[in-house]
C-alpha cells in the first residue's frame, strides 16, 4: 500500500471512531469475540465499513441517521427486534427525544402496518423505561 492510500484508511477509521462515540460511546470498541479466531481484522473492518464509510458521509448527522434506521427497522416489523432496540438506545444517546422516536414509528404504521408500529412504540417504551431506571 502507498502511503496516500495509508492515510485516506486511516482518516477513515478516525472519521468512524469519532461517529461511533457520536451514536454510543460503546461501540468504539465493538468485537464479534466469535469471528475473531477466523476473521481477527473483522471488528476493526466492519466498524470501519459502516461508521468510516457509510455513516460518516456528508449530509445527515448522527441523530437523523438514527431516526431513519428505526424509520427502517419499525417497516420491518418483529423481525429487527434486537436492532430495534439497539437503535432506540442510540438514537437517544445521539440527541433524539422521547417524542421524535415516537412520532418515526407512529409514521411508519403507513408504510410497515399497525401491528409493527405496535411493537416498535412497546420496545421503544422499553428501552425509555431502561434508560430512566440508569438515570437514577
């Protein structure tokens, strides 16, 4: 690898670092445990991928891009539960409100139906209810 090639991967993996502190501090140091002993680059070249890559484009900011994945995974319905989750913790650790959260998945009834905006807004009132109960 050339040396200009070095430095473009590793502003990459800066620019993903610091979006991953954006959306949740923990994922910074993300690791599959069970992949590494195949893949041991593969935390590391996924973070990179998704945070260095994709999510760090130009154009929207970490909240929004939270609200548009659960925009997605409330469509998806029961099937993106863990994600779902995962994606209502972040979007409230990148700025979103109680309120925003709420009114991405009563929108999504249109396009996802009433039983996934359902379950989206009874997971979503979870990790609300979560995220108090660490408050205090």
């Amino acid at each position: 690898m050339n040396d200009a090639w070095q430095k473009m991967m590793q502003a990459m993996l800066e620019q993903s670092q610091q979006m991953m502190r954006a959306v949740n501090p923990a994922l910074e140091t993300f690791s599959v445990k069970g992949f590494e002993n195949l893949i041991p680059t593969l935390s590391k070249d996924y973070m990179e991928m998704v945070f260095g890559k994709t999510f760090n484009r130009d154009g929207l900011d970490a909240k929004t891009r939270m609200l548009v994945t659960l925009a997605a995974l409330t469509v998806l319905g029961a099937q993106a539960e863990p994600q779902l989750r995962l994606t209502v913790r972040h979007a409230l650790q990148a700025g979103a409100t109680q309120r925003e959260i709420a009114e991405v998945i009563y929108q999504m009834s249109l396009f996802g139906g009433l039983p996934a905006m359902q379950k989206a807004l009874d997971i979503a009132q979870g990790v609300f209810a979560e995220t108090e109960e660490t408050k205090e």
